[in-house]
C-alpha cells in the first residue's frame, strides 16, 4: 500500500479527497426491509432446485457465518421462480438486525447464498451497475453504529426510512475494491487465527477428557462413582484437600478515583484463566486491610473461582499485589503437599467440572453456586507428580491459546486503524 498526496474537501460526512463522491444509499442502494413468515419458506420448499437459506438473527453467531452468511439452521431448495421473486434476497447483499436489542450488536453479515429475510433483519442489496461496491460498503458499515440509525422509542428499531438518507462516501471504483481487498485480507488472517484458537481450545479439552480419566501412562484401572481411573488413583471431595474453602467480601467497599497499591476483584476481572489487574477498582488503604482481615485477600497460590453470575471461571493467584476479592468470587487455597494449584485451576476447568458447577448453580435473576456446594466437589486425584506432569501438558496449551489470542488482537488493532484511514481517505492506496 502506498501513500498518495492527494487534495481534500469538505462535506457533510467530513473532510475527504476530492475526487471522491457523496451520495445517500437510496440512491446507489437498495434497502430491503421485507421479512416473510416461516411457513411461507416451508410451504414452497422443493426436493431440489436453488438453495436458500432461511436467515435469523441468531444465524448470524453460526460458527463459519461470522463475516459471511454460508449456512443456516433452515435450508431448503426452491424453484427458480421463487428465489426470481421478491422475496428472496440474492447474495452479495449487507444484512444486518432491525428490531430489539440485538441492534445493539452491531453485526452486519454478506450473504454468499440466496436467502430469505427473518422479519427481524434488513438488507441493503446492489444493482449489477452498482457504483459501490458491496465488500467495500461492508466495511464502511462495520464501523458505524446501528443505534445511531434507530427511531426513538422504547424497542430500537430501523426501518428503510432510516437507512435510506443515510451518506455514504464513494470513491472510484477500483478504489473501492483495492480498500476492500486490503481489508478483507485482514479479516482473512483474523479467521485464520480464530480457527486456531477454536482447535486448540477443542484440543485441550480432548486432553482433559484423557488426562483427567486415564492419566499418563496407566495400564490398570478402576472404576468409580464418576467413572474408570487409574487403579492408584483417588477420589477425594474438594474440602479434604484444602485448608480452606470461603468466598470473598459481602460488603463492598467504595472505590475511590485517585491510584493506589491496593484493588479490589469481582467475577468480572476473571477471564480466560486471568485476573485482569487493569480492570480491577481502587480501593483506600484502610479498606484493604479490613478485608484482608476476613480472608478476603487471595495469597500466592490460591485458585479462585467465580461463583455467581459467569459461574466456572478460575485462575490461580500468582501476583504479588495488594487485591482483595469480593462475594462473587470463590477463594480455595490447596493443601499443596496433596494437590497442585495448576493441577486443581485445570480439573476445575474440565468439562466434567464445569458440567457439576453448571447442574448444581441456583437462583434466577443471578446464577449462582454456593460454598457447600463448591467444597462437595469430587476430584480425580493422582499423585503430585503426574499432577504437574498433566498441568504442564495443559498449560502448554494454555500458552498456545493465548499467543493466537494475541495475535489476533493485534489483526484486529491493525484493522481498526486501516479502517480509520483507508475508508475516510485519510490514506489512499495505489490502483
């Protein structure tokens, strides 16, 4: 990509270069706002014929439909005349939520297929001497928030009208599809590395279903209450292998604005195996110390658990800093001279624990699990050095999820910024 000196001007959008164009989406668009009924597309499905795929909101969070539409919980084939009709919406067109909360998603999907329209989704689709082109009208929609489209009124909504007025720059052609190859490339090496993550984290839990009932290199076993294990292992409940087992502070104490040495976490601030130190509060001094008085300050070693709200998440306190945890957090130190701490943060990670903490959470407006319940937990127990050897196998995995983690945060960082200059004009490409 080369930069371009170039001349700009003013306009009701911004300032952009002066060989670009403004123009509304009615005018260069089409806005398709028509939804059908269910049984519509039921009562005229065909044994073959055109494919058409019958698209709703939730579609949109199908693995493999995160930038395309390409499949559908509803499928069917339809004559050539049908999918001819009105109804169907032809591919290449820009789909996005139109009713409720699920605006505030965000979400926009090209539809690579035929499909027809849930009543609770919109579409703007192109003629074939369209002088926009619809990858990069994708893209400048992806930056633009869909509540800023919605009529007032209690339930968001957006209709034709909404969108229609709606300015769009448009620069030449070529332009337009040089811009959206740069950043479909990007989205491309973003998909990559999802799906690195999405194997590796199906991987890992392929090694735990392993690792945690056959272990390492057993050729005798046994069978249990939860299941076969190795003949020298144990099944031990989770209060008899720690000294103790309580959940953080039921008072909350106020944050305070100015920084200091001392934090407080809630369930929020764990995620993906982490305590987030960024996210955590302030809190004053004297504060800290009166949780920290109540056990409420986790020690190096310690595996927390969050137990109300996002149930199941864990990580084992490796920090030095000065953090107290509040109500919503479990806090289980591990007798280390029977059970490791990485050993313990990866069996309660496990698809068998995760099952159990799931089946016994309680309340409706908030989930949440209770400590007699948490202590209650059955644990597969293998000597401390197959322990490490299992956590080490795990965490190896761990590692691996996070470095793609990484990596696509920073495609995704890399995007954001060649959307800001490539799609005002602020940069321009070389055709």
């Amino acid at each position: 990509m080369e930069v371009m000196e170039e001349q700009y001007k003013d306009t009701k959008i911004g300032r952009i270069p002066k060989d670009w164009e403004v123009d509304s989406v009615k005018n260069v668009c089409k806005v398709v706002t028509s939804g059908l009924a269910f049984d519509v597309f039921e009562n005229n499905k065909l044994n073959e014929g055109v494919k058409v795929i019958f698209t709703k909101v939730s579609d949109m969070n199908l693995v493999g439909n995160e930038r395309m539409i390409i499949r559908g919980v509803n499928e069917g084939f339809f004559s050539k005349e049908f999918v001819s009709s009105n109804s169907v919406l032809k591919p290449k067109s820009i789909v996005f939520p139109k009713r409720g909360a699920a605006i505030k998603t965000n979400k926009k999907r090209i539809n690579s297929t035929h499909i027809i329209l849930d009543p609770n989704l919109i579409a703007i689709s192109f003629k074939e001497d369209s002088t926009v082109d619809y990858v990069f009208l994708y893209h400048y929609f992806l930056s633009i928030d869909l509540m800023s489209f919605q009529d007032d009124g209690v339930i968001p909504q957006l209709n034709k009208r909404d969108i229609e007025p709606f300015k769009i720059p448009i620069p030449p052609l070529p332009e337009q599809q040089k811009i959206a190859e740069i950043l479909s490339t990007v989205d491309e090496q973003i998909s990559t590395t999802q799906a690195i993550i999405d194997k590796t984290k199906e991987l890992k839990k392929g090694l735990m279903q392993k690792l945690f009932f056959q272990g390492i290199g057993h050729t005798e076993f046994k069978d249990t209450k939860i299941g076969r294990i190795p003949k020298d292992w144990e099944i031990i409940y989770l209060k008899d292998l720690c000294t103790l087992i309580t959940d953080g502070s039921h008072y909350s104490p106020v944050p305070i604005k100015e920084n200091t040495e001392f934090l407080i976490a809630t369930v929020k601030d764990v995620y993906n195996g982490i305590l987030n130190l960024e996210k955590c509060v302030n809190i004053s001094e004297v504060e800290f110390h009166k949780l920290a008085h109540n056990n409420c300050v986790p020690e190096f070693g310690d595996v927390l658990l969050s137990k109300d709200g996002s149930v199941g998440r864990t990580c084992v306190w490796d920090e030095t800093n000065n953090i107290a945890i509040l109500s919503s957090l479990a806090l289980i130190k591990p007798n280390l001279s029977k059970i490791q701490s990485d050993y313990l943060k990866h069996f309660l990670d496990s698809p068998m624990s995760q099952s159990w903490l799931k089946r016994l959470m309680g309340g409706s407006a908030l989930q949440r699990i209770i400590l007699r319940d948490i202590r209650k937990l059955t644990v597969c127990l293998p000597k401390t050095s197959e322990q490490q050897k299992i956590a080490d196998i795990l965490s190896e995995a761990d590692a691996k999820i996070k470095k793609e983690e990484k990596e696509k945060a920073q495609l995704e960082q890399l995007k954001k910024g060649l959307m800001q200059q490539l799609l005002t004009g602020q940069k321009r490409v070389k055709i």
